[in-house]
C-alpha cells in the first residue's frame, strides 16, 4: 500500500487516505459479498455475546435446566392435531414458565416442606421437587411421565411399522430384568438379535448431576445412559440382544444413545426400498411426538403432586385465580397410587391457584 496524497500537492497532513495496491484473493472474495453478509455475521457476534452475558447471571440450576430445554425444538413450535397431543392451557403454562426459568409456585408462607414422609424437603419456587420427590417415583413420575415416553415410541414404531412389543417377560431369565421395548431385527438385514429398550426419565437440576448438567448440555443423560448399561449390557448380550437406554430430561434433551437409535431405525426403513420414505420427515415425527409427550408428561407430574405433596393448608391460602380458565376440568384424587389415567387426558387436575399466573 501506498499513501493516496503522494501525488498530491494540498493533501491534508493530519490525515492519510490509503490505497490499495494488491489485494489478497481471500480478501477480493469477501469485497464482492452482500452488505447482508457482514450484517449477519455480526448479528451472530452479538448474540453470541449477549447469550454469554446472560449466562454468567445464571445459578447453576437454571444454566442446568437451560441446557436441557436447549434439546428440545419440537415440543414449542409443532402445532399437534390429535387431540391427545394438544397441550391443555395449564400445562402449557407450567410448561413455558420452566422453560424461561420463572418460578411456578408462591406462597404465601416463605418455608413450605413437603409432606411426604421420606423426605420432608422445602418446596421450591421452581417445582422441582415436585419432579424428583422419591414419592414422586413411584407414582406419577412413573405413571404419566416414563409410561407416556414408552406408548409415545412405541407409537412412532408402530407408525412406520416396525415390529415391537411392550414390556416384554421372559427375555432374561432367573433376573429381575424387563425391557420396555423390544424392537424386532430387520428380515431383510443380516442381524438377527433383537434389540431391548429401557426408557428413564432424568433431572438435569438434581443436586449430586447440578454441577456438571449446568456446563455439559445432556450431562443427566449420558449419566443414566451409564447407569443402565452397566446393569443391561452383559445380560443383553448373554441372549444375543442389543441394550439401547432410552434417556429423556425434564428439559426434553434425548440422550445419544436414544437418538442414535431414531437415526438406526431411519436408516433401516430407508434401506427398505420404500420409495416415499423421507428420512428428514421421519426424524422429525419421532422427535415431535417424544418430546412433545415429554412436555405435557412433566408439566402433569407437576400438576399430580402439588396435591400430593404440599399440605392442603398451605395450598388453600392463596385466592383463586381466573378458575374460568380451567372451568370443566376434573376434580384431583386423593389417593396418590390410584389406578393413574391417560397421560394424554384432556381434562387433567386443575392447577392450585399459585401454579395458575396471574
């Protein structure tokens, strides 16, 4: 380069405007681009900076329960037909008010504790003890949540027509094993073992999984993909079956042994020689279907054990709110393992007023 007011006789000397003589290709490349271009990509610096920013605010619970909505993009931007897809008004409030880290519960008592008599835990604002109380697992944790996982896949397989079977007995015998799937090899293919599915529901805000889940996106998963691999693996093998663990967050992020499964039975229906299959249409239906059931399963979890776990005084000190806006729905039971309904029913337990907004 070379000073433009070299030849210049009244050029300012404060200042020197610069030539180009000899421009890298690289750089010729870029020059010809769209202002657009450099619109966009600093756009993108920005909000990765901001994004940053945000984060560093963050308490390590609400980076971890971040992190795992991160996984899910189905759940909020899919618009479900069938009716037992269609997310009710106050699940989807519960719903969206975990995924922008505001508090569900307030009270009109600063120490609330659970009444449940193993643990006797303060509830939290945010309802995650609601979630992984250890009553919770044996109740709806169980009947809504995991069930509805299980139906939910075995729904996707069944659409495409892969031969499964639920609950399965007898696969490993003399243990007190039972798959929640086992899916059938392809005839076509060369393999010949079956494949056993074990579905788990993970809390990405735990205590003993927060330090870890708040900085690695699917910690809580890949850690009960090693719990169950490890309790799975040989005696799977021992039948000459392949162990798959199933493992979805409350947040809705899929494990990468669960989405590697989705992505094996993708490319065995492809391989079919079925001429209208569409691998990006197939993805896309599975993941909208589990975590659009994993959305509703967590946010009814929550609903279920609010009457279960926090005192029925301290539940009746705050007024109602809009009761119009749940008119119809049925009235909870009491008894806390009765015989669990649909976790696709339409008419759920109607929210306490202090999970309902205002």
């Amino acid at each position: 380069m070379k000073p433009a007011s070299a030849g210049l006789k009244h050029a300012p000397k404060s200042s020197q405007v610069w030539e180009v003589d000899q421009i890298q290709p690289e750089l010729q490349s870029d020059s010809k681009r769209p202002p657009a271009h450099l619109q966009r990509e600093i756009s993108t610096i920005v909000a990765d900076a901001t994004r940053d920013n945000l984060l560093t605010r963050l308490c390590p619970r609400d980076k971890a329960l971040l992190l795992s909505h991160a996984g899910d993009h189905s759940s909020i931007s899919c618009t479900p037909h069938r009716a037992d897809y269609i997310v009710p008004n106050d699940q989807w409030l519960i719903g969206m008010k975990r995924r922008l880290l505001l508090d569900l519960i307030t009270f009109s008592s600063e120490s609330v504790r659970c009444q449940c008599s193993q643990c006797g835990k303060p509830i939290d604002a945010k309802g995650d003890h609601l979630l992984s109380c250890p009553r919770v697992t044996s109740g709806a944790r169980t009947s809504v949540w995991h069930d509805g996982l299980v139906r939910s896949i075995s729904h996707v397989l069944r659409s495409f027509g892969v031969t499964h079977r639920v609950e399965p007995t007898g696969i490993v015998p003399l243990r007190d094993l039972r798959p929640d799937l086992l899916v059938s090899p392809d005839p076509e293919s060369e393999a010949q073992g079956d494949t056993l599915l074990d579905v788990r529901t993970c809390i990405s805000t735990n205590k003993d999984q927060l330090h870890h889940a708040s900085v690695n996106s699917g910690h809580a998963a890949s850690q009960g993909e090693a719990y169950k691999n490890a309790k799975w693996h040989q005696p799977a093998s021992d039948q000459g079956c392949v162990f798959v663990p199933i493992r979805v967050e409350e947040g809705g992020r899929l494990g990468e042994a669960c989405r590697g499964f989705l992505a094996s039975i993708c490319s065995r229906l492809q391989a079919s020689g079925e001429p209208s299959f569409n691998r990006r249409a197939f993805m896309a239906f599975a993941l909208n279907h589990i975590q659009l059931t994993n959305f509703k399963a967590v946010a009814r979890v929550i609903q279920d054990n609010t009457y279960h776990l926090i005192p029925e005084a301290t539940r009746a000190q705050t007024p109602s709110v809009s009761p119009a806006l749940f008119s119809g729905v049925r009235a909870p039971t009491t008894d806390a393992h009765a015989a669990p309904r649909s976790p696709f029913d339409s008419k759920p337990h109607p929210p306490p007023s202090f999970l309902r907004g205002h």
